[in-house]
C-alpha cells in the first residue's frame, strides 16, 4: 500500500526490498520537485533569486534532460531522444538551463512527465534484465561503467540537490514553504 503524504508524495515503503526502496525515494524526489512547481505559471517559472539564473523552469528542463541522459543514453545505450539530439552541447552547455525560458509552463511538466515515465519504462526494462546490478551500456572515459544501483542512487541525489533550489526558488516567487 502507497502512503501519500499531504502535498501528494508517495511515501518510500518502511519495509521493501533494496530495488523497491531505492525507486520508492526516487519517485518521492521527483514528486517534490513536482510539488514545488506546481500551480505556477511562467512568470513563476523563470523567477530567480539574488544573482542566480537558476529558475525552476529551468530545472524542470534539466532533470528531463538528466532523466534521459542516465536512464536512455547511459543505461541503454539509445541515441538522444528531441530535443536534446540537435543541441551542439559543445557551443551551448548550459542550454538546457537557459533555453527553459522559451518554453510555456505546459511544455516544461510535459517534457519532465514524459522523460519520468520513459525513465520508468527503461528503469523496469533493466530490473528484468539483471536487476540493479545490471551494468550501462555505455562506459565512462576510464572505462567505468556504472550499474543500474549506481544509476538510481545518482538520479536520488541530482533530485535532492536540485529540490533544496526548488525550495527557496519556490519561496522567492509565493512564499511556498515546506520539506
């Protein structure tokens, strides 16, 4: 049975295995960040604080991207998926972050629910196909290559990070406080 807490999280289980404990406090990370930019529109998700650009816009692009980079690129060796497929990353690094501010509120979530749900898609795909320890298909330049634990572990922390951003970006914009 899945708790929700009152700003709509699933509660990660008290009692699972490592497999269902680790995606438990993913899913719980993603829906905070979720939380945090929910109701606002794209005024509220191009706010920044002090001298910052980070906007809350800006996150939601990113972690698509990162969703997509670690679970498709990495995990499974797919090519980019669009649009990060026709940015020169070379000549724009950041542009996941700066180009957030072109696109509406809509697209922002549905970019971010879409990579979540492909992200889950593949993450299953993996667990039946040698569980958290199945390796990346791609190798880091050392020749290091990463397993899925690793992976799910790393995708905790991205979130995590980025969720203390959420909050005070969310403050900033209407005084939203909370976890």
């Amino acid at each position: 049975m899945t708790v929700i807490d009152a700003q709509g999280r699933p509660e990660p289980p008290v009692a699972a295995d490592e497999s269902a404990t680790l995606l438990g406090f993913l899913d719980y990370q993603r829906a905070t960040l979720a939380w945090k930019c929910s109701g606002l529109d794209a005024a509220g998700l191009r706010a920044t604080v002090g001298v910052s650009s980070m906007t809350l816009g800006g996150l939601l692009k990113h972690l698509s991207y990162v969703e997509d980079h670690w679970f498709g690129r990495y995990l499974h060796g797919h090519d980019r998926r669009p649009p990060w497929d026709t940015v020169d990353w070379r000549l724009t690094p950041d542009w996941d972050w700066s180009s957030a501010a072109d696109d509406s509120p809509e697209q922002l979530l549905a970019m971010w629910q879409d990579a979540v749900a492909v992200s889950r898609e593949l993450t299953a795909k993996a667990l039946a196909d040698g569980g958290l320890d199945r390796l990346a298909r791609m190798s880091w330049p050392d020749g290091s290559t990463p397993s899925l634990r690793w992976i799910v572990c790393h995708m905790i922390e991205e979130y995590a990070r980025h969720n203390g951003h959420a909050d005070l970006l969310r403050e900033s914009v209407d005084g939203l406080t909370g976890e």
